[in-house]
C-alpha cells in the first residue's frame, strides 16, 4: 500500500461525493428527519383504540363501567345504540378495534353471572394483546381483590426511568445509519466503475488492490462519522438522550463498526456487477439485517432459535450493545470487549473475502 | 400516435437486459422469499426468554417458591447471580435485563400477612421490553400470592381484599380473525405491500437513469420511439414483475406460514394495479429528478423510509400525534398497506374498501399522470 496512491484515489472519491450535492442533501437530511419522525411519532403503547359498546343492561352500573372505560386515554369509547350492528360489520368497516357486550345480568347482585364479553379484532395480534391487557387492568382495578395490600411490588425503572423513546431510537438510528452509508454507499461506488467500464482505467493505472479499496473507503469513513455525530448532537440536543460513557471508547468503537460495515460492503461490490444489484444486495444483506436482527426494534431472545443464531454474524447486534452500553449505561471500554472483539472478528473475515474476490482482471 | 410495434420491440430489449442478468433475476425472485422468512420469523414484539436475576437475601422456603414460579414460564430465562452483586452491578455489565429483590424477612411477612415488599429492578435501556417484562413479573407474582393464601386458608384472601375471586366481575375475551394471535399474519400482508413498492418504484427509477449514465439515452433519443413508447416499455416490465413478485410471496406466505388471503384475490391484485400507477410514477418522478443511479437510488430510498416509517407497517399510525397522522394520511403506502391488511386478514369486500380505492386512485392519477407529463426524453 502506498500512502501517496491511496490519496490520490480517495481524492478522486472525495470529489465524486461532494460534486453530487443531491446525495449528498439526502444523506444529511434523511438521519435528521428520520431521528426526528421516531422521536415523536413512535409510540408502543396503543391509545385512542376505538372500543364499542353494546350495553344490554341500561344500569347506572353499567354507566359507570363504561365511563371508567372512557376515563382512560387508551379508549374513545363509543355507545351503539342499534342492537342490529354486528362486531362483524364494526371490524370490517374498521369502526371499532374491540366490542364490549354488558349483559343484562350485569346490574344483577353480587354472586350470578356477570360475565362481560369481549371481542377483539386481532389482525395485530400485538395491538390485540395489548386492548385486552388494558380492558383487564380497569375490570380488575374496578372490581378484583387488590392485592397490593396483600403484596407490596415495586417496579424501578434503571437508565430511563421514563421511558423516553429517544434512549432506544438514537443508538439504533446511528448503528442503521452508519451501516447504510459504509455498506451501501462503497458497494455501489465500485460497482459503478464496473458499470461505466472506468475500472478498466483503473486496472491499468499502477495501484495495487489494497491502494484502491483503502482509497475508496476513507472518504466514506469521514461521511459515516460525520452523519454519526449529526445524530448523536441532535439527540442529544433535542431529545435530552444521555451521553454518560467516555467519548474516546465510543470513537474507538464506532470505528471498529464502520470498518466491518466498509468490509460487507466490498464483499457485496466484489460480487455485484451492476449498481442495481450491488444496491439491491447491499440492501438484503446489511441494512435488513441490521434493521430486523440486531436487536434494534425486536428483541433477539424472542426469535426462533435458527434467526438467533444468524445475529451473531449481523455486526450492528455488538455495535448496539456497545452504543447503548456507552451511551446510556456509562460502560467503560473493558466492559464492552466481548463485542468489540466479534466485530474485529467480522471486519477481518470480510475483508479476506472481498480481498480475494476483488481482482485486478477483466473477465 | 403510439406504435405498437415500437413497443413490443421495447419491451423485448427491456425483458432481455432483465433475463440475462442473473444477479438480477435472483434478486427479484430470492429476495421476495428471504425477506418474507426473515421479517415473518423475526418480527414480533412478543418478549420472551428476558434474563432475570433474583437477588434473594430470605433464603426460605417461600423466596424458593416465588423463584420456581417464574422459572416455569418461557418469559424469563433465570441467570445466577452472586450474593456480592447488586441490582446495578448485574444490569451494567448485561447479565441480567430485570432483577428481583426479594429482601430479608420476605418469607416471614407473607406468614405473618405484614405487608411483605418485593423489588423489581429493570434496564429500560430497552424501554419496550422493560414495559412488557413488569407487566408479566407483576402478573407471576400475583398468581403466587393469590396460591400461597389459597394454600393457607381460601377464605383469607376475601377477608383481606374484602372481595370474593368468583363473585366479582369476569372478563371474557375471544380475539378475531386471529385467535392464536400470531404476528406473521399482520406482517406478512405489510412485507406484500412493501416488495411492491421497493420493486415497481427503485427498480423502475434506477433502470430509466442507468440509461442516462451509460449514455445509452442518446441512442433512445434518435430512434423515433416517443416518450409515452419509452415510458410504456421501460415500465411493463417492472410492473409485471411486481405482480409476479406478489404471487410469489403469497404463494410462500401460505407454504410457510399458513397464511392465506381470505378476501377476494382478484380485487386484491385489482388494487395493486391501482397502488403501482402511484409507485410506478414515482418512480418516473425520481429518475427524472436524478442524473445517476446513485442519486436515484438514495432518492428512491429516501422516499421509501418515509412511507415505511409512516405507513403502518411496524407501528400503527393510530398511536402516533395528530401533527403525524396528517401527513400519514398523504401516504400512499399507508393506504395500500390498510387495503392489503383487510383483504388478507379480514377478508374485506370490495365496498368496505372503496374509499381506499379512491384515494389509491386519485395518488395514482395524480402521480402518474404528473410524472409522465414531466418526463423529458432528453438529455
């Protein structure tokens, strides 16, 4: 490798990226809004679910069951007044997410049956679960022995006691965003060289294959950092997340990710012959994964045990730990070796691949 | 004024330069099939196996049985913990996700019915997680406490709470359309909506650019093929593919998940048709805005993180602020994923649907219509 050639190549990189203002715009704007959008739109928790009443005892305990209902911020409750209305019909006409039927028992004395029925529309069966946990925590709150009394539980939240979505969104928007612009964005520019036939110019020009892929990463590398501080400063300015570890372990970290993301995405260009697939592979291979099996949005331990197994070759599931780790536990950097360790491990088996695939021959 | 020929000469380079790409082919073929595996399989906001550690400083018989109680579900995954940790020692260094304290003299309180207190201590590093693991750890301890007072003398727990279990109101539940609440089948109607959309409106953009970068628009431009010819043939083709793309991931969500439309097939690819003249345009609308594949691309995919974000289909645009919902509503894929969700899952008819018709429609016109009227085969 040549200090003076790997310039010279990244040079030209370099003014490739910034002499092409449109992606450029995108790549800053897209993590702001999208921090932005997760930060205020993404709610787990369900409010405002559509609930239907059909009240067949007209009591004043009736009443006063369906206002408890109303009281909450998870129901808008709404009162049928026609009997003929099927829960049927209010599902398919999406007019109500549950029915609750009130028996004409309901008033009755304590000791007969006053069983309320529920039916939920459980098209989203997490939604569903949800609308039946809050319909349960009102009956029991109303009308279940409360055994708090019996048993005094105390929940304590540690690191985000509430529960603000930002802690969770801001580590895993960076591993997303870091992966995106180091994976795709290298896959695609050496594929584009095969495309447009300029790497035949490449072939015969003296630089060495360790020279052309070193030249093509670093400016990306510079792109990823800077993207990753943008959302890192408006998480933390906008969103209050904490930064509570040390700022040299999260470079030290960042840094190794990036370098295994750059890596998939050489293997990704060594294969891909046009920009489309490069694009399209890239896509299958990095941000996909990254998105679904990181651990990001869904939790690893709950998936099949085969799709457990493929994480440990998704390097955004240590990236995560390890910026969550920083960030929001304060771990140190010796804590978080067991990860930084398996990412090194990928970059380097990466990298053996793409170096022995990448030729500096025509087919 | 449009040539048929012409176009049925178009469409043979287009299918060509498609069919001889086998990268290419297996992408629009195998990615259907890999990513409906891996997004039905992994998607699901179901919480199990969360670590827990039990910091039990009663060691009694009681403090044993509340432990054995949650090793018996598959929520909690029990890891050991030294009697030197604390609850922030096992949550820092990622043993644990939740902890439970149970504190000296834990057993003899609930004997004595003292108001014994327990701990739980949760990372809401994960804040979901943490949510929905509290809920399950109280719920386990109330079913250990109302088996331990049963055990003791079942008319304690009346005289205590000063209600009967039986006497009071019970809620009974039945969940439609999907009573064994599996995830895959609301996600697997969002991956249809959403291979649509990635194949008719990237592919369509990055393949009129690539003529643009490679030059080859030139060759277009002298050839007395005219704009709508070019459009029509550049076109079909992905919109062909989106339709086979479709069948095929509906075909493997049955094989492998079980999940069959319920509704009316015919109308739901009646309604695809509809949603791909709104992808489709935009598609003619991104390559005409970008000059490379690169630019196409990320504008392609730029646009596509907005519609996913905000399209219903990991998080229900119900929960979101009004400010949100309102753009939500300017979505086409929000629409399209409403329309796919019903015909699949519920089995919706074409009436209780026809105000997404419109609104697909009216997206439809307007952005096809828009874009091809922007079109300029030039260079």
């Amino acid at each position: 490798m040549n200090l003076k050639r790997v310039n010279g190549i990244a040079l030209k990189e370099y003014n490739h990226i910034i002499r092409d203002p449109r992606t450029l715009l995108i790549l800053i704007l897209m993590p702001i809004l999208q921090l932005t959008i997760f930060g205020y739109a993404m709610r787990f928790e369900i409010r405002h679910v559509k609930l239907a009443v059909r009240d067949y005892s007209h009591s004043p305990a009736s009443q006063d069951l369906i206002r408890k209902f109303g009281a909450t911020e998870y129901f808008t409750v709404q009162v049928l007044n026609s009997y003929s209305v099927t829960p049927q019909m209010l599902f398919n006409t999406r007019q109500a997410h549950a029915v609750l039927t009130i028996p004409p028992s309901f008033a009755a004395e304590k000791g007969t049956d006053r069983s309320l029925q529920l039916l939920i529309d459980a098209s989203d069966a997490n939604a569903a679960q949800l609308v039946l946990t809050y319909c349960q925590e009102i009956i029991a709150s109303e009308y279940g022995p409360d055994l708090r009394r019996v048993l005094d539980v105390r929940p304590k939240l540690l690191y985000n006691p509430d529960l603000k979505s930002a802690y969770f969104f801001v580590p895993g928007l960076i591993a997303t965003i870091l992966v995106m612009i180091c994976a795709l964005l290298t896959s695609i520019s050496i594929a584009r060289e095969k495309e447009l036939g300029t790497l035949e110019q490449l072939l015969v020009s003296p630089v060495t294959v360790s020279d052309i892929l070193a030249g093509k990463i670093a400016p990306y590398v510079v792109l990823a950092l800077v993207d990753a501080f943008l959302i890192l400063g408006i998480g933390m300015l906008l969103f209050r997340v904490p930064f509570l570890g040390s700022f040299a372990a999260f470079l030290f970290y960042t840094l190794i990710y990036v370098v295994a993301a750059l890596c998939l995405g050489l293997m990704v260009s060594t294969i891909a012959k046009t920009q489309q697939v490069a694009m399209m592979m890239a896509l299958g291979m990095t941000l996909l994964p990254t998105l679904m099996l990181s651990g990001f949005i869904f939790p690893i331990r709950s998936m099949p045990w085969i799709l457990q197994q493929v994480t440990y070759i998704v390097p955004a599931r240590y990236f995560l730990l390890i910026i969550r780790g920083i960030m929001i536990k304060g771990n140190t950097t010796l804590e978080l070796w067991h990860s930084g360790a398996a990412l090194a491990a990928i970059s380097c088996v990466a990298l053996l691949v793409a170096a022995r695939r990448f030729k500096l021959k025509l087919q | 004024m449009i040539s048929f020929s012409a176009i049925v000469s178009f469409l043979r380079k287009e299918f060509l330069q498609i069919l001889r790409s086998r990268e290419m082919l297996v992408m629009i073929f195998v990615f259907p099939i890999v990513e409906l595996l891996f997004l039905g399989f992994a998607v699901s906001n179901e919480v199990r196996h969360v670590r827990l550690a039990f910091l039990d400083y009663d060691r009694s018989a009681e403090s044993r049985e509340l432990v054995s109680a949650f090793s018996s579900t598959d929520r909690f995954d029990i890891v050991p913990a030294e009697i030197s940790d604390t609850p922030y020692t096992i949550l820092q260094s990622w043993r644990a996700q939740a902890v439970v304290v149970i504190p000296a003299h834990f057993g003899r309180d609930l004997n004595r019915l003292d108001g014994p207190a327990l701990q739980i201590v949760l990372d809401g590093v994960d804040g979901n997680t943490a949510t929905i693991s509290s809920a399950y750890c109280s719920g386990i301890i109330q079913s250990f406490i109302r088996k331990e007072l049963k055990s003791r003398d079942p008319r304690l727990l009346a005289m205590l709470t000063g209600q009967t279990l039986t006497g009071g109101v019970d809620l009974r539940h039945r969940m439609w359309f999907n009573p064994d609440l599996r995830s895959s089948l609301f996600i697997i109607p969002g991956i249809v909506a959403v291979l649509v959309t990635i194949t008719s409106m990237l592919l369509s953009a990055m393949s009129l650019v690539r003529e643009k970068e490679i030059g080859t628009l030139e060759q277009l431009m002298v050839t007395p093929v005219s704009k709508i010819e070019l459009l029509i043939g550049k076109l079909v083709p992905f919109w062909l593919i989106s339709f086979v793309q479709m069948a095929i991931s509906l075909v493997f969500a049955f094989l492998i998940f079980g999940v069959r439309p319920t509704g009316n097939i015919p109308a739901l690819f009646l309604f695809s048709n509809v949603y791909l003249f709104t992808t489709l345009g935009l598609g003619i609308f991104i390559s005409t805005w970008s000059s490379s594949q690169q630019q196409a691309m990320f504008f392609a995919w730029f646009c596509m993180v907005f519609m996913l974000l905000l399209g219903g289909m990991f998080i229900p645009v119900a929960n979101m602020p009004a400010a949100i919902r309102a753009i939500a509503a300017i979505n086409p894929m929000n629409h399209f994923m409403v329309v796919v969700r019903e015909l699949v899952i519920k089995g919706a008819g074409f009436h209780e649907l026809h105000n997404e018709f419109l609104i697909l429609l009216a997206f439809g016109t307007v952005c096809l219509g828009g874009s091809v009227i922007a079109f300029r085969k030039r260079v």
